[in-house]
C-alpha cells in the first residue's frame, strides 16, 4: 500500500523521471511501478512515500510546506478526496483528467512550483 499526499497524484501523472536528486528519481520511479501494477493508494495528510527521499524533507516537514499545503488542499477539494481515503489510480486518474486537466486547473494549483513548465508543457500536449 502506497501514502500519497493529494498533489502527488497530479505530479505522477506527469512524471518523466526527472527529480530533485538521484535518490527522489530511484525512490519515484519505484512508486511509479508500483502504481503501474496496481498497487492501492492512502491518501495521507503531510509528508508521504515520494517525500521519504526528498532533500526538501526535513524530519517529515517539507522546507516548502505553505506551498505544498496549497496544493494538497486544492486537489483534495477538487477530486474529493480526504486523508485516509484508500484510492486506486486507475480509478482516480480520469479523474485528474477531467477535474483538473483538461478544465485548465493546473495552473491555480500550482503555478509557482519549479517543475511547472514541464507539466504545463506535458498538459498543452495531451489537450492537442
Ligand atoms: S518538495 Fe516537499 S512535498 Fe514535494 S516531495 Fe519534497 S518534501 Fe515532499
Ligand atoms: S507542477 Fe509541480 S506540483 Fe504541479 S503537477 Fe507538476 S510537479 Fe506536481
């Protein structure tokens, strides 16, 4: 069983193996397998498997954790989903596609975060 905060499930959609050290790439790239085969998610509230080996996590608090917190909380409203859920990406992803996606939402999420451009560009792809 995965523990995902709400804004990473949004981040897996897009991810391309690229990340904030070779740690947090070998570390996601697994949580991407293992979403791939089908592995259930709970929905957690703070730090999570993909922040286990993030060099912004500092004892379980994320150095940008306003941020963060913004987006956990504008997904969860959006999916409606809440801490402790258990969800399936299969099931959640169309999901993310229609709620966020393809609505123009990724930008009020999470404009300011530094992979932004790689997601937005990924984003304006998938909508051709
Ligand atoms: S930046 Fe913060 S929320 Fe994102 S993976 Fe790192 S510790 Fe987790
Ligand atoms: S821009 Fe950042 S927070 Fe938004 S989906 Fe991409 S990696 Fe995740």
């Amino acid at each position: 069983m995965l523990r995902l905060r709400p804004h990473h499930l949004v981040c897996l959609h897009f991810y391309v193996g690229k990340g904030y050290s070779a740690e947090f790439v070998e570390n996601m790239d697994g949580i991407w397998a293992a979403v791939g085969h089908g592995e259930s998610i709970t929905i957690t509230d703070g730090a999570d498997d993909v922040c286990q080996c993030c060099p912004h996590n500092r004892n379980g608090i994320c150095s940008t954790s306003e941020k963060v917190n913004r987006y956990d909380g504008q997904v969860r409203s959006l999916l409606g989903i809440s801490t402790g859920d258990c969800v399936d990406y299969a099931c959640v992803e169309p999901k993310i596609e229609s709620e966020i996606l393809t609505s123009g939402k990724l930008s009020k999420i999470c404009h300011d975060c530094q992979w932004y451009e790689i997601c937005k560009e990924a984003n304006e792809r998938e909508k051709e």
